[in-house]
C-alpha cells in the first residue's frame, strides 16, 4: 500500500508501536523533518534515508513520542523503533493504549521534561 502524498511505502495494518489496527496512520520520520537541513544531520545520513527512514503510527502514539522528547533527542538518540519501544514511558502508554478501542484518543497533554 501506498500513501497517497508522497509515495511513501505503507506495508502495515497497525500502529507500529501500539500495535492498534486503526484505518489513519501518520508518518514518524526518525530523523525529525525539521533537522533534515542541519549540517551534522546531513553528514551522517543522506538524504534518501532521511526521507524513507520513517515509521507508521497513530495520532496519538504521534503525539506522545514528540510530547515526550525533544526533536534533537529523537535524532540522536531515538532514531529507530526499537530504541522508541524501549522507552519506558512508551511502554507504558502502549500498553494502556492498546487496551482501547481503535477510535480512541487520549485528551491529557504532556509536556516535554525540561521544557
């Protein structure tokens, strides 16, 4: 399957963390987009891995993973799906949240430590 908009591979059914099957997925890029332009970020990966190395995820897994951490921590520390897994805070939401129905969504906000 495809995604419309960019041609993106899409060849799962589910939230790649949470593992819900819901029918809306939303692109995680491991290296955040708004990095891509840095000149360290494009030193070490170019510029076809920045734009493909990307993960399936629902809204509110989305939401959680940038509510949790910073864009440079994300890049240089949580740049693939198992290191977002191992997380414990993941972990723990992804349990809570796969419990719940496919049209669920989370209201409470978090905010970023330190920010």
């Amino acid at each position: 399957m495809l995604d419309s908009e960019r041609n993106y591979p899409r060849d799962v059914d589910g939230c790649q963390l949470c593992r819900r099957e819901v029918s809306s997925l939303t692109r995680h890029h491991l290296i955040p987009k708004t990095l891509h332009g840095k000149k360290n970020i494009r030193r070490q990966y170019d510029r076809d891995y920045l734009n493909k190395a990307i993960v399936w995820v629902c809204r509110s897994c989305h939401s959680f993973i940038h509510g949790l951490k910073s864009e440079s921590e994300l890049a240089a520390h949580y740049n693939s799906l198992e290191s977002l897994r191992a997380l414990p805070e993941v972990q723990e939401f992804t349990q809570w949240l796969g419990s719940k129905p496919a049209g669920f969504s989370p209201k409470k906000k978090l905010r970023k430590k330190g920010g």
